[in-house]
C-alpha cells in the first residue's frame, strides 16, 4: 500500500480532530481552497469521515482566523505590537536565559497540546529537559487521557492500548462505559453500527447518566451515577465469581494481585452497588453474564472515566473485567480506551507530560534519565518532579512559574476553576503563545505571540488510539508568516544553548521533520512500544503502521501470550474500592453538572465554528435538565437560568432532557468566555485530582439553578467577519449578565448571533452603541424603536436583500428574520412583522449538517410513513457522514409513538 498520493494528485493525511486518526486525501484547488475526501485505503476509516472530517477544507483560508506574524508586548499595560521572527525567538530565548539565570529551570513551565505532531512534542520536550533543564513540560491530554494512561499502567504494565479498531467486527460483546462514541467518535459508531449489522446477536451495553445517541444502539442502558462507576463495575464482578463466570485458569497463569480484591468485593453486591451507583441490580448481573459469556467482549470508554479525581481507579476496575474473564489479547477482546485528541497518543509516546519521558521511560527512575541523557549527549536529566497542569497554573498563580509557553492549546478555555487560571495567566512575569488561531481565549494574557503552522501546514506524523503511526502531509504553505511547530522551538533552542550551553546549540540542528522523528523512534528501541525501525520512507511504502514495529508489520494486538511488561510478566488485579467524587452535592449544590460533546463542534470551536454548515445542529449553549428537575427548581424550557456553585455561575437558556437521570444536568463543553460571556463553563468545574494520574474532575461538579429573572431581552443576527464582529462587541458584552456571542451561517454566509438578557432596561446610550457598533458598512437602514422603553428594532439591508437585524426589548420577530437571513422568504410587511402586528415564519434546525435536511422536513416524512430507509432515499439526510443516523432514528421512533 502506498501511502503518499492518490493517482489524481490527492495528498495523503490525516484529518486534525479526534483521535481515531482518519486518512483523508486533500486536493489544492485553484482558488485557494481544499477539497477533502476520506482516503478508502487508511486502515482507521476506510474513507468514511464524520461531519468535521468532511468539512475541513472549508476551515481553511478563512478571513481573519489566523495569526499571521509575530508579536511582542513591549510593556505590561500595552498592546501586543507585530515584530520579526528573529526579534520574537531573541525575546523568547532571552527571557529563558534570565529566568533560569535569577530563579532556576523550574520556574519555567511548558503546557503543550495533544493537536500538536509527534515531531512537535519532542522538540519540545528535549529543550525542556535537555537544555532548560526542568521537567515542567505538561499538556492538556492531562485533562483527558492521564487516568487512562495510569489505568493501562496499574493493571497491564505499560501505557498500551491492547485492542484495536478491527476487533468491533469480531466482538460478540461491545461495553461502552462513559463514552459517546456516536458524538465524540463519529467514524467508529458507524463502524460499531456495521459490526451489528452483520452480526445480530452482539450484545451492546452502554453505562452513561445520559441516554446518549450512543446509549440509542444498546441491548442495555446502565444509567450509572456521575462518580459511581468503580461499583458499577466492582459488582459486576462480584457477580461473575458468585456465578463462576471467570477464567480461573487465565488469572492463575498471567495475573498477580486477585485474592485481595475478591474478598474487598464481598461487600460489592449488586444490591448494594445499586444503592451507590442507581443502576438496578437485574441490570447489573445481566451486564456481567453479557460481558462474561460472550465469546469476546470488547469495552470502550473514554472521559467518562477518565476526567474524575477517582478516574484511574475507574480504568483499573473496567480492565479488572477483562483480566478476571480472560477477554484480553484475542480478536474482539480488550479493554479500549479512545484517545481524545488527535496525538494525544503521540505525545504520550514522547514524554510530552511531567510524568513521563521519551519511549514510555519515568522521569522519577534514574536508570531511566540516564539512559535518555546518554542517547541526547548529555550528561544527566532534571530528577526535581515536573508539574503537571493543574499543579503548573497553582504555582504559576502562587508566583513560582516565571515564564510559561503555551502552544496548540487555550488554558484560558479549558482548564477546570477559571477564576484561578485567569489569576495565574496575569501573575506570569512572561505568557509566551504559540498559536494558529486569532480566536484563542489566551491570547489577551500573551506577552509574545508566535504565530504556528497548523493542518493542512505541517509534515510530521500521529499515532491514534489504536496506537497506528501515520503521516501527516502539507498540502498547503503556512499561512502568512506562520512556521511549524517544531522549527519555532528549534529556533529558540539554538539561540538559548548559544547563551547558556553553546555545546548543546547541535542537539537542535534538525534538517527537517523527518530527522525529528528518527531520533525519537530511536528512544523506543527496547521498549515495549519500539518501532526504532520506522521511518517516514517505510510509512510512506507501507502505509500507516502500528507499534511495536518490526520491521516489516505492526502488531494488531497485544497481550495474546498472555505476558505483560510487568517485572513478572503478570498483569495486575489493584486492590481497589469506591471513593465518592470530590465534588459532593448538598442542600446549596444538589445538583451534579456533567459536559461532553456535541456531534459537529471540537474543543473551543477555533476551527469548526470557521465553517457555516457545523454551526446549524445547536447554535445556542443550553443546559438539558430532566423534566422533573425543572418542576422542583422553578425553570421551565426557554427560561434563563443561573448555574452556580461556589466557584463561578453562568447564565443558560434551559432545555428539556427525558434521557438525562434526574438529579444531573449537562452543559456542552464547547462553550468559552468568548461565546457564553464571563469565564465560560469551566468557571464551575473542579480542578481536585486524581491522585495517580493528576487529571481533574471535569466531568462532576454540584450545582445550583435557579430563574435567572433578566426579563429585557435582545437579539441579533448579522452577516460578517466573525472575528472582527466579536472584537467590536467585547466591551459592551461585558455591560450584561446574559451574552450569547455565536458564529452562525446564513444562507451559507458566515455571521454573527448574539442573544443579550438583563434585569432592566440598559442606558439609551448603550442601545445605540450597539446598534451602530454592529451596523454593516453602507446597509440601508429600518428602524421602528422605542428608546423610551429601552426597544430598538432595526433591520439592515442592502437593497432588498437582508444583513441582519438588532431586536433589542421586544424580540418577537427574531425567528420570522432569522429565517428570512437564511434564505427564507421575505414578510409581506416588514413594518408589521416590527411591530407586532403580524406574525412569520421560522425555520427549523438543521439535524442534517451534510445535506442541509430541517427537522420540519424529517418530522413531516416520518409523519407520512417514512422509515430511516425511506428519509434516506428521499431527503438524502444521513446519507453524507452518517452522524445524524441516530437523531434520525429518534425522530421515526417518535412520529411512530
């Protein structure tokens, strides 16, 4: 297989979100743009691609999204100002120099990216060690994959995923637990939905508080309670000794460690987990006879387990399953862990956290630091403890982190506790951001910006959850003065070991990406995940590769002779029990906040919100509550409504969620200080920590709602830059307790949305400042206002077509123009539909985000009969990416009932 270029001239890569690692085949186009195709050879998706995958080209060559130039504060109260590249790695490498010089190397800290390539990483982590001399170099798959690291690490010896992505088609058994993979891993839900297909008698169980569109495909639906996992899977253990449903024979001959934790899961009953964790005990016994009667069981899970100050004891009592039923190591067998983020598993391979070092080594064993300095050339490595993120902000805060580099990732956006990162981020003596995008939340905070090369700029490679190594291939140049990664951190390192270690300037004198990771793969010789035989001429004839390597093919499984990298070659059951959250509800907090994903957004939407079609299946932040909540706590749908804990509060329209376990309320994660106003939703969520792995409890924090009472309301919509919208409203956002910014798409032109809410009526004066500071360039102008009464209505055209409009006190007609923006028909009287005096009419939301299907038009087709077949066949939905299979599904499901 050769991996490298299509007969028509398509480039050969992979696509930047999740960490399932899809081929894509792009193509320049003569107008600057990208077409974007999946590559029908890449093993991860055989050319299926999700709603993001299938847009990327339109991400690309937007206008005003980009850094494009270096920039230097040159006083604290001053504005970043454009400089040379040779000023901006002089500064950088200065302030090195002097922090290290006055305060030592650990008062430097480096917080990386799990979107960053493999090559990136490594520069990277070789100043870090190698020349600053510090182990504060941390990453933000800290936030999402640290506890699955320390799970694998607990149990199986080593950092290393045993399944891969062809055992769905072999499993008889498929247990998802605190994943939805039908939002978060698009390309494998259809892969799972394939699998089902052929094989009708797999048994799929999912354990979620939500009933997700993942839990949509499931013989059974485990509503376990936000925290609660540990006993979940503790009884289902307890269950399968009581029934003897477990390997004795494989826990004799290849595990260590099982006597202490089956007399600890004496107390684990299915009636009493089921009291901790809300699952019904029949359900809990019919999980673990499906787990450990299939003839292969296959689990797959993700933040779910992951992101809670008990996260790794979750992983280690998931694979206990696995261990004690002997489903490991086989076709369709093993506990999977997804990846999150596109290399998070490159990164892990590579060092790129404080707890570890290049080729899975530990910065905490001296053998370990000696062997790598002896490969680097130098004479030892840093042994004081590296901080990890949580810890890197708090000393950063506390006034211990002097220079702080952040690249590829958003602090201010996604790490738990926002009041604190902020406080840190303006305690830092020097911010320095390596960024591509203009819409980071950091970036205000930043001292010297350096602008980085980003998909589809860069050469390098990734590894994704099934640990396989593919190439990532430019396609186009860097935008504007941007560079790769890894050259920016090159650059600096030469200029540093010139002032403070010139011997060390030539452990940086890489010729190209190719030369970064020759060096690298060298660190893996030995280990358990060696491809030092792998290079990118190898990957470029054989295509993309799993480790550990041989020479000639990667290994698809681990684990089949049932040794493991431990020191006696068995793997380890952990003597474990339940710890309650850090976060505990209470009569002031009685509610537990979760956050995920949503289906066509990644992160804090620097990329997707650049393309008008992923911004139509939920323009708006909500916060889904079950029915019953809402009675108790006085909200009903539509009502703004305050989320507040003792950390921060936001404001959020609420929406009503019949899947959600009552008692939980779920917030997207999506949603930053940028869109939601404020600190964004981060500014409730904890930064306690998992005491093996350091990741922080995202996923749980006890809140409180409440009506929000703002009862003037205003909205908006408008045709534009986004950017440049958003940089005039930041001032006057900040005047209102509710302050909605979205990008949106209009008649598939970008825009801007915003939705204002406050107690009483602003100052006229605000009003009007609003109005003219959003009014697009030469637009005729109607207007039928009633200052007096703190109403503006205005409507800008351009000639007779429409470019927004501000509904500001009476916001009656916004549905009737927001249709009308998108192609919608013209009202019949403008002044009337101002006025009141007549109504218009909306459209619907878009579930189909590839074919532009409304669900008016799906609920009308399921209403006549339709089936998914039938919508399929006639309205085309569903038939692009796939992801809105499910709502599909739900929709025929309810015209039916």
């Amino acid at each position: 297989m050769n991996d490298t270029s299509a007969s028509d001239g398509d480039i050969a890569t992979v696509c930047c979100y999740c960490g399932t690692g899809c081929g894509v085949r792009v193509s320049p186009q003569p107008d600057g743009s990208l077409r974007v195709e999946g590559d029908e050879q890449h093993p991860a998706n055989f050319g299926r691609l999700c709603s993001k995958g299938r847009t990327l080209g339109q991400s690309v060559g937007v206008a005003g999204s980009r850094l494009l130039q270096p920039q230097l504060r040159t006083g604290k109260d001053e504005a970043c100002q454009p400089v040379s590249w040779d000023s901006a790695l002089d500064a950088v490498s200065s302030k090195l120099a002097a922090t290290i010089a006055e305060h030592g190397p650990d008062a430097v800290g480096f917080y990386l990216s799990g979107q960053l390539l493999t090559e990136d990483y490594y520069v990277f982590n070789k100043l870090a060690r190698a020349l600053v001399g510090t182990n504060n170099v941390d990453t933000n798959s800290r936030l999402c994959m640290s506890s699955a690291v320390s799970g694998y690490k607990r149990t199986l010896g080593a950092d290393a995923p045993p399944a891969c992505y062809e055992d769905f088609d072999h499993a008889g058994c498929v247990f998802i637990a605190g994943a939805n993979m039908a939002v978060a891993h698009p390309v494998l839900f259809r892969r799972l939905e394939a699998a089902r297909a052929a094989n009708p008698g797999m048994k799929i169980i999912v354990a979620d508080p939500r009933r997700t569109d993942t839990a949509s495909l499931a013989d059974l639906h485990l509503p376990v309670l936000p925290g609660t996992d540990v006993a979940l899977f503790h009884a289902m253990l307890n269950v399968m000794i009581w029934e003897d449903l477990i390997d004795r024979d494989y826990i004799a001959q290849h595990t260590a460690g099982f006597a202490a934790l089956r007399a600890r899961l004496r107390e684990y009953t299915p009636r009493a987990a089921s009291q901790l964790c809300g699952v019904h005990e029949d359900d809990i016994v019919t999980a673990a006879r499906w787990f450990a009667g299939s003839p292969a069981t296959l689990s797959c899970y993700t933040m779910g387990l992951n992101q809670y100050s008990n996260g790794s004891d979750k992983n280690a009592a998931l694979i206990h399953l696995h261990l004690a039923s002997g489903h490991i190591g086989r076709p369709g067998a093993g506990p999977f862990s997804l990846t999150g983020q596109p290399n998070a598993m490159g990164g892990r391979e590579v060092g790129a956290l404080a707890t570890l070092l290049p080729g899975h080594r530990d910065p905490a064993d001296a053998g370990d630091r000696a062997e790598l300095a002896a490969l680097w050339g130098v004479p030892a490595l840093p042994a004081n403890p590296g901080l990890p993120a949580v810890a890197l902000f708090e000393a950063a805060a506390a006034g211990r982190i002097k220079v702080l580099w952040i690249a590829c990732t958003d602090p201010a956006f996604s790490l738990p506790d926002q009041a604190l990162v902020r406080a840190a981020l303006q305690k830092v003596d020097c911010v320095i951001v390596q960024e591509a995008f203009a819409s980071s939340h950091t970036l205000p905070f930043a001292d010297i910006v350096l602008p980085a090369a980003t998909w589809p700029e860069k050469d390098g490679t990734v590894t994704n959850s099934e640990r396989r190594i593919s190439r990532v291939r430019a396609a186009l140049p860097p935008a504007g003065q941007a560079r790769e990664d890894w050259r920016i951190v090159a650059g600096v390192a030469q200029r540093l070991a010139a002032s403070i270690a010139p011997q060390r300037a030539s452990l940086f004198a890489f010729a190209d990406a190719a030369a970064v990771f020759a060096e690298h793969a060298a660190t893996t010789a030995g280990r358990d995940l060696d491809y030092s035989r792998l290079n990118y001429a190898l990957l470029d004839r054989l295509g993309p590769q799993q480790w550990p390597f041989d020479g000639h093919a990667g290994r698809s499984r681990l684990y089949g002779d049932g040794v493991y990298p431990t020191p006696d070659g068995r793997a380890r059951f952990a003597d474990i029990g339940w710890q309650p959250p850090a976060d505990k509800v209470s009569a002031h907090f009685p509610l537990r906040l979760t956050t995920g994903r949503l289906r066509d957004h990644w992160h804090s939407m620097s990329r997707t919100a650049l393309v008008p079609g992923l911004t139509r299946h939920q323009t708006l932040p909500q916060l889904a509550m079950h029915p019953r909540d809402m009675a108790r706590h006085g909200v009903q749908a539509g009502m703004l409504a305050t989320l507040r804990n003792k950390r921060g509060s936001a404001v959020l329209p609420v929406v009503a969620d019949e899947g959600l376990l009552p008692g939980v309320v779920f917030v997207p994660m999506h949603w930053g200080g940028a869109t939601l106003g404020g600190l964004g939703i981060n500014a409730l969520t904890s930064r306690a920590v998992d005491p093996h792995s350091q990741q922080p409890e995202l996923k749980l924090a006890a809140v409180s709602v409440a009506p929000a009472r703002l009862p003037w309301r205003a909205s908006l919509q408008v045709l534009g830059d986004v950017a440049n919208l958003r940089s005039r409203l930041d001032m006057l956002r900040a005047a209102f307790p509710y302050a909605v910014a979205v990008a949106i798409s209009l008649d598939g032109k970008p825009g801007l949305q915003l939705e204002l809410a406050a107690a009483e009526p602003p100052a006229p004066a605000v009003l009007q400042q609003l109005a003219s500071v959003l009014q697009p360039a030469g637009a005729l102008l109607a207007a039928f206002d009633d200052p007096a009464r703190g109403v503006l209505r205005r409507v800008w055209l351009d000639g007779r077509t429409p470019q927004g409009y501000l509904l500001a006190g009476d916001t009656a007609a916004a549905s009737a123009l927001g249709a009308w923006l998108d192609g919608g028909a013209a009202p019949a009287s403008l002044a009337a539909l101002l006025q009141g005096r007549v109504g218009g009419p909306a459209l619907a939301r878009v579930v189909c985000s590839c074919e532009g299907v409304r669900e008016d038009a799906i609920v009308a087709g399921a209403a006549r009969g339709l089936d998914l077949a039938g919508l399929q066949r006639e309205l085309r939905c569903g038939t692009g990416c796939g992801s809105c299979v499910p709502e599909l599904k739900r929709l025929c499901q309810r015209a039916t009932v």
